[in-house]
DNA sequence: GCCAATTTCTTTAGGCTTCAAATAATTGGC
DNA sequence: GCCAATTATTTGAAGCCTAAAGAAATTGGC
C-alpha cells in the first residue's frame, strides 16, 4: 500500500480560496487525548475530594482562587478566572457562605459588585485540603521526567495562545 | 537573592520512609495548565456547536462515540467510553431518543441490556456537524507545528498511563 | 434446579453549568 | 443634572453530572 500523501494544493482560476479538503486527523487525536486525560485526572481528583474532604471540585477551584487573594475577588473575577459563568458563581457562592467558608459583601465604592473572600474557617479546611491535594497531582504524574514536564508545560502554553488566538479571530 | 534549592534529603534514623515536604509546584502548574487549556477548548467547541448546529457538546460525542459503532453500543460500553456515569447516559440517550437521533432496543440474548444506535437522521446530522468541528479543532491548533503535535501525543500518552496507574493504585 | 453474587440499567437527590433575560448601579457625553 | 450605554450580578429554565440506592436479569457454584 503506498503511503498517502496529502491532498495536492489546486490551482484555481479564480482567486477564491482554494477548497482542499484537508486532512484534520492528527489534531483531532490530539484533543480527543488531551480531553481524556483532564477527564481522567479531574475524575480521580473529584474522587479522592468527595472521599477524603466531603468536598466538591468546584468548591475547592474556587475556594483555591480566594486563597491566592487575601483581599478578596469580585465574582467577576472569580468567574474569569474559572471560566465559568456568572449565575454559576453566584450560586457556588451561595452554598459556601452558607457553610461558613466564605464571607461576602458589598462593595463600597460600587454597589453592584459583591467582594468575596475566605474566611477564617474556609482558609484553614482549603490549607488542609490543598496540601493532600497535591500530593495527589504529583503522584498522578509521577511517571513524568522533570523533563517530560517542561517539555509539555511548553507545548500546552503553545496550546493555549492558538486556542486564545483562535477563539478572538471567531469573535470578530 | 540565592537560588532555592530543593529539600535536602534527610537521613532517618529509623528505617521508616523519609518525610520531606517535597516540593510538587510543577507537577501542580502543570496540570492547571492542561485544565486550562482543556477548559478553554472545550467551551469554544461547546460555543460553536450550539451556535451553528443548537446541540450540546455532551451530545454531540455520545453521537460521535455512535458513528463509530455502526452495530450499535450498550449503554454500559457508551458509559465507559465517554467517562461519565451510567445515570448520566440514561438521560443524555433519554433525550436524543426524543428527538429522533438514537434508536434504542432491548438485546435479544440478555434483556438487561440496551441497545442504542444512530437513526438516519441522526448519522447525517453528525455527519454534518463533524464535518465543521474537525475544521475547528484544526483552527484551535493551527499554531502548533506537526512535530509539536506528535511532541504532545507522545507525553499526553504517557501523563494518561502514569494517571491510570496512580488511579489503579488507589483503587488497591 | 437453587440462590447468592454480579451485571446492567434506572431512579433519586443534590449540585453544577450554561444561556438568556432581568435588575440594579455606575459612567460618560452632553 | 440627565439619560443612554455599560457593567455587575441575579434569576429562571433547561440540561448535565455524580453518587448511591434500587430493580431486573443473568451467571456460576453447588
């Protein structure tokens, strides 16, 4: 069987763009694998959350955020930077003010905007959880070199501008 | 200021396994970047198949895991594949046998089991929207150069294996 | 054949998630 | 100061998702 080659680039009379059907084969393994691996993982770290913590994902990512904002966040910016959307937040927010892990308030300068932030109780179970939790990270990729590691850190921020720059050129 | 050095290895007394805090930051970026990037795809996918075609993206891979099966799968394999649950395939086929997508049946040899294949209707319509999200993830790539590509599948391979292994250790 | 264990699927309760529409507050142009 | 546009958040409807419990069918050891 003769290796197959990819589709010829046609000359066209016109100067439209030529219509090559190419082929996206490579690209598409490639997100399928990457899709199985965060699936993967995020199962087993969802697992071992609910097991050893009584806690959901989503309430440990958000809690994570707050801990890197001693000030506090607005629920904007929790929702940029979860990329999430904005009722999801606040509803998150709800059930975690409600167990005490959270405390919200009104902006004084803006009214509209609600300033969150962990508090003492919430600060101290996300310390407890985050040192377990990443003990678990490292033991799921522990058969990576450190090389393996930069190497792939390198390719996934490549990842990520492509997908950035793909999802503006959609936007315009 | 000096560099940081890495823990230094302590000597134990007794033969007990050695308890240094080891440091997993790379280990933890590195997979907040894979979620990211996961993240961020997903929803440009997610984005565009409801914008151009109104379905989701949960139901657009149960179709997608059905185009592969012309004989059909059971609910159980559907499940396995796509990493969810098994109530969750319930409702998701549910719905997609509402409208027309999927044909389910009962197996002759052990009545436990479903059966569920695309209809007509439900092959062209995938058919269709394949066609366009193949375009897309080629788009959402489009930076990263064949050799990167191969680069990735290779380490995403193996951060999947070291994954699975760490999961089945857990599992023990 | 009997029945305990297993497998397949459904159901339920609760939570997560999105999108779109609505509400409330602020800002900027005039 | 007024008001249109913008920004921040909430709400509501629909769907997705999990874990756990339950129902139905099959299997395997005896």
């Amino acid at each position: 069987m003769p290796p197959r080659v990819t589709a010829p680039e046609m000359l066209d009379s016109e100067t439209k763009a030529v219509e090559t059907p190419e082929d996206h084969a490579d690209e598409l393994r490639l997100w399928l694998r990457l899709l199985t691996c965060t699936t993967l993982i995020e199962g087993e770290v969802r697992g071992r959350l609910r097991q050893r913590f009584d806690v959901t994902l989503p309430r440990f990512d958000l809690m994570a955020q707050l801990d890197k904002a001693p000030d506090g966040m607005t629920l904007s910016d929790v929702s940029k930077r979860m990329m999430v959307s904005n009722g999801n937040v606040t509803g998150l927010v709800e059930r975690l003010v409600e167990s005490g892990h959270l405390d919200r308030r009104t902006s004084e300068t803006d009214r509209r905007v609600q300033v969150i932030r962990l508090t003492k109780l919430g600060r101290a179970e996300f310390r407890k959880m985050a040192a377990e939790h990443e003990t678990w990270i490292a033991d799921l990729f522990v058969d990576l070199s450190p090389k393996d590691v930069r190497e792939l850190m390198r390719l996934l921020a490549k990842t990520k501008a492509s997908a950035q720059k793909s999802a503006a050129r959609r936007r315009t």
